[in-house]
C-alpha cells in the first residue's frame, strides 16, 4: 500500500514571506517545495500573452486546456515551466502582479490548479504555500500555518524585491498593489483567503527568518 504523505500547508497574505519559509522549511525536511502562487502566474502570463478575453467562459476554458505547467524543485527551489519554457521570471513581472488575484479569482482556473496541486500532494511529502492550501486543497494536511505581517513591513519585503530584480517601481505603486491584491484575495467568491480553524496563527512582521523556521520545525516535530 503506498504510504501517507505528510503535507504542511502555508497560506496567508502577499509578500509576508511564506515562499521563503516555505522553501527553507522544505529544504530542512527533505520535502517538495511547491508554491502555488507561481501557478496562477503562469495561468495569467498565459492569458495576457495570448489575449484571452476571460470573461469569455468557451475561450476560458480552451485556454485552460492548451496550458501545461511543470514544476521543477531543485534544492528548495522552483523552476516553472509553461508549456515547456521557463517562466520563471516572467511571472515575477508587475504586470503579471498587476492582474494575477483577478485570474486566480476565476472558478475554472482555481478547479484546473488544485486538481494539479492535489495530484502533486499524493505523490510526495510537501510543504505548500499559497492561500486556499488549508482550507480548500487539503483540509486534512498535517500542519497547516496561516501568515501574517504588517502591510507596511510587507510593502518593504516587496518592493526590495522588486528593486533587485531591477522594476522600476516606487513604494506608493507596491503599496498600492499589495491592498488591491488583499482585498481582491480575500472577498473573493470561490475559495478566498481565510485561516483554517486548525490552521497555527504566524505574524513575522518581528520575526527574524531563523525564528520562524524554528518555530514551525518545533510543530512538525510534534505532529511527525
Ligand atoms: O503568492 P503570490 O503573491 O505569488 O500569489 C499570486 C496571486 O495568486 C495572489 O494574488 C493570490 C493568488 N493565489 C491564490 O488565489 N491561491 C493560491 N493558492 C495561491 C495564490
């Protein structure tokens, strides 16, 4: 009989770091790192590339079915492929950013990924980031943490970001991005943004990288 894997879930809001503590949680354990934030940029690369009018719900769908995503994790790291290129860093584009929580607010796009995300569950242990992990994709995962961060210590994680991927950005402009994404994230109809009942409740906005892994390796070892 093929043996449970052991899934940890990290949702919670844009830029309060979950990839990094994601990715270094993963590395730690020995785990498939999967962010699926990067996949519903893919989606939308796809759909702003191609001119897919979304609203369209025939031309939703066929683009839906040309649309192949491969993740590579290597290391803690995730390469994402889009029908065989590597995006990326295509994805991490503003504007991408710009259109990203409209495109993963769609019914049929969210159905498409977390088929995917849950296949990927079956296969391995994981440790998952994104919004809806905890609640939608796999209300049964062995650890589920919901994020947090002030929006101003979150404006600054991104845009630094930003500034070192070389966007011409200013501050106001991320600011403004972040509350747009919030709000659309977590009013949104199908699977929005909330913490599970069993999720753990991490606010990092003074936390220290090494603590919060600390903290959550601390829960994985309880519950292993
Ligand atoms: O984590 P991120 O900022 O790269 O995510 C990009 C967008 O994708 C974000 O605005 C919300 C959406 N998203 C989602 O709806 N569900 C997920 N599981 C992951 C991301």
């Amino acid at each position: 009989m093929k043996e449970k894997t052991f899934i940890i879930a990290i949702d919670g809001y844009s830029s309060c770091g979950k990839s990094t503590l994601a990715k270094t949680l993963a590395v730690k354990l020995g785990f498939t790192f999967i962010d699926t934030g990067a996949m519903y940029r893919a989606v939308t690369l796809y759909f702003l590339k191609n001119e897919v009018d979304f609203e369209d719900k025939e031309a939703l769908e066929r683009a839906l079915a040309e649309i192949d995503i491969h993740i590579q994790n290597k290391d803690g790291e995730n390469r994402l492929f889009l029908n065989g290129k590597d995006v990326s860093v295509d994805i991490r584009q503003m504007y991408v950013s710009d259109r990203v929580s409209e495109v993963s607010a769609l019914k049929e796009v969210r159905e498409a990924m977390v088929r995917q995300q849950r296949e990927l569950g079956e296969r391995t242990n994981i440790v998952m980031d994104g919004r809806d992990i905890g609640t939608v994709v796999f209300p049964h995962a062995d650890l589920k943490i919901f994020m947090t961060a002030s929006p101003e210590v979150r404006t600054q994680r991104r845009y630094e970001e930003l500034l070192q991927k070389g966007e011409k950005i200013s501050l106001e402009e991320v600011a403004v991005n972040l509350k747009h994404r919030d709000n659309i994230d977590t009013t949104r109809e199908v699977s929005p943004l909330k913490k599970a009942e069993d999720a753990v409740f991490l606010d990092n906005s003074k936390m220290s990288r090494e603590e919060q892994l600390d903290f959550v390796l601390d829960l994985v070892k309880e519950r292993m």
